[in-house]
C-alpha cells in the first residue's frame, strides 16, 4: 500500500510539473499556440469558454495583459497591422458592447470554417450560415490582446 501511495504521489507530481492546472498558465499556452505567439509573459485578465454539448458551438473570450508583444507581430503568420478589414471589423463588433478595434496594433484572423479556401481570408467570412472562426485584436497602446473563438 505504501508503494502504490508513493507511486500516486510521484505521477501527481509529474502531472503538476508538466503544466496540467487547468487555471491560468493553462489559458494563455492554449490562446498563445492559437495565435503562434508566446503569451507565458502576460496575465490572463479575463477568460470565458461556452463552448460544450454535442457540437461544441459556443464562444471563448480572452483578455491578456502584455506589453510588447507588438514587435512579434510584424512577422507572424496571420497577424496584420491594423486598421481591420471591413469583415473583421464586423466579426469584432459581434463581441464588443461599444468602442472597436483600437487605433495602434495588430489583428488575427484565421477562419476555421470547412468551406474556407485560405484561413487567413475573411472575404467569404459573413457568406455562410454558421461561423468558425479565431479573431484577436493586439492593442499596442494599453498593451492588451483580445482574444476571441467562435463556433456556430
């Protein structure tokens, strides 16, 4: 008994020193491996996830603080300067009450839908009857991303 407690307790540990937390270290690896950005710098400020049931629609949303994230932006996949295309603008404006997207910064948009030729085109983005898409805004001025998942 005593060596399968010893056991359990060393797997355990195992497990906590390969980052299984589940909290907020947790957060920011999953939204910096979607974006292709190392997030481990920031503090997640805000985290939803509604996604779930049989098809898994819903909507993640994130907001990590972060200075200087901008200066690896310029040449990562998928991230441009802003101002947003006009459908991007649009798929932003579907999470934010007020405002959009901030003057100075960068945004992502990969779309994930099955009919999308190239993820990285938003032109076909509002064409379809559902949505499957990942958006985030980088604000460079308060050093705050913007992170949103979103499945219909």
């Amino acid at each position: 008994m005593k060596r399968f407690l010893t056991l359990m307790l060393l797997v355990l540990a195992l497990l906590a020193g390969c980052g299984i937390d589940g909290g907020e270290g947790w957060a920011l690896r999953r939204i910096g491996r979607a974006l292709g950005v190392d997030l481990s710098g920031g503090t997640l400020a805000r985290f939803e996830d509604s996604h779930g049931g049989f098809h898994g629609d819903g909507l993640t949303a994130a907001e990590v603080e972060l200075d200087g994230l901008e200066e690896g932006l310029a040449d990562a996949p998928g991230w441009r300067p802003l101002p947003m295309t006009e459908n991007a603008a649009q798929a932003l404006q579907m999470f934010q009450e007020e405002g959009g997207a901030p003057e100075g910064g960068f945004y992502y948009l990969y779309d994930r839908h099955r009919q999308s030729q190239d993820p990285y085109d938003d032109s076909q983005l509002h064409q379809r009857f559902s949505w499957n898409f990942t958006l985030a805004v980088y604000d460079s001025g308060a050093g705050r991303l913007y992170y949103y998942e979103f499945d219909t």
